[in-house]
C-alpha cells in the first residue's frame, strides 16, 4: 500500500515538475518575443528619426536655392543636423539617459529647422515652389510616422514591463534577468514631442 503512494506521490511530483518547466520555458519565449518587439519597434523610432535627418539638407538647399536668404539660420540647421548626427545608442536597449540625449539632440535640430520655416514664410516664390512643396510633404509625412512609431515603441515597452512585473511571471524574469525597460518620457510641462510644422 506505502508503495503504491509513493508511486502516486511520485508520479504527481513528476506531472508538476513537467508543468512547472513547460510554464517557464513557455513564459521565458514570451518575454524573448515582447524584447524582441521592442527591439524592433525602437529600430523603427531610429529609422524614422534617420528620415527626418536625411531630409534636412534637402530643406537647407531648397532655401539656398533662394536668391535671398537669412544665412545664420541655415548655419544653425546644418549644426544642429551634425550634433544630432553625432548622438547614437548602441544596440536595441537603449537607457532612459540615452534616451533624454536623443531626444534633446532631435528638439534642438527640430527647433533649427522650425527657425528656418519660419524664414521660408518671408519668402512667397520660396514657400511655392515644387521642390520645397514635395519636401514639405515629405516632411510632414515623416513628423506623423515618428508620433506612430514612438507610440508603438511605448506600447511594445507596455507590454513587456507588464509581463516582467506581474506575477507569476516575475519569478521568470528574475530568474533569467529580464529587467524593466524605460519608454519614452514627456517632460513636465511638455505635451508633445518637438516635431517640424509648417503653416499653410
């Protein structure tokens, strides 16, 4: 009869081990894929802030074509286009700091090339031309693919916190040190990302 239950008591041990191991590797999966998602999401965020960047000499040309323009304000783009080009993150886990240089070095370049929107408003033949239209569009466009892809990367990080911070996947994470990641952060006070606008 003690024999019996020991079986018993055994194969019991055994069905919940099984479990047990089925519960972490599974739940281990599920935090390698939100990572990933994250990881991906915030190559997206860079890709598109690289769009903005790779437009901004085409802004600069299009006033330069201008016979007459207010050449401080170009110097000023131009700079702040290298300082930002200067600022990177190294892999896809970027730190809340990292973050704060990145999005200090896009305000200031974003802040430069408002400037020069605003010169572009004195000039009416400038502010009509096809090629500075086409690149207004452009770069609108791209403003409106960076709000999505910054609102996706906060999702993405939503979602994989969530999971390291509930229980019982907690445990898990612990375990194999999947840590708490940082997203994107308004400013107190700030209510949106900087981004180029036009008046039309």
């Amino acid at each position: 009869m003690a024999k019996i239950a020991r079986k018993k008591y055994g194969l019991v041990a055994l069905i919940v081990l099984a479990l047990l191991t089925i519960f972490i590797i599974v739940t281990r999966n599920g935090f390698v894929q939100k990572e990933e998602n994250v990881s991906k999401t915030w190559s997206n965020v860079q890709n598109d802030y690289q769009r903005r960047l790779d437009l901004i000499p085409n802004l600069v040309n299009a006033v330069k074509a201008s016979a007459d323009y207010e050449k401080n304000t170009l110097v000023k783009v131009v700079e702040e286009r290298a300082k930002r080009s200067s600022v990177n993150v190294v892999g896809n886990s970027p730190t809340y700091e990292e973050y704060k240089k990145i999005e200090a070095a896009n305000g200031d370049l974003v802040n430069s090339a408002n400037q020069l929107i605003a010169v572009i408003e004195k000039y009416p033949d400038l502010k009509t031309a096809n090629s500075f239209v086409r690149l207004q569009d452009q770069l609108v466009g791209t403003e409106r693919r960076i709000k999505f892809s910054r609102n996706d990367f906060n999702k993405a990080i939503q979602g994989y916190n969530t999971s390291v911070r509930s229980f019982p996947s907690s445990l898990v994470a612990s375990i194999f040190s999947f840590k708490v990641k940082d997203g994107f952060k308004a400013d107190i006070g700030s209510e949106k990302a900087p981004e180029i606008t036009f008046t039309k």
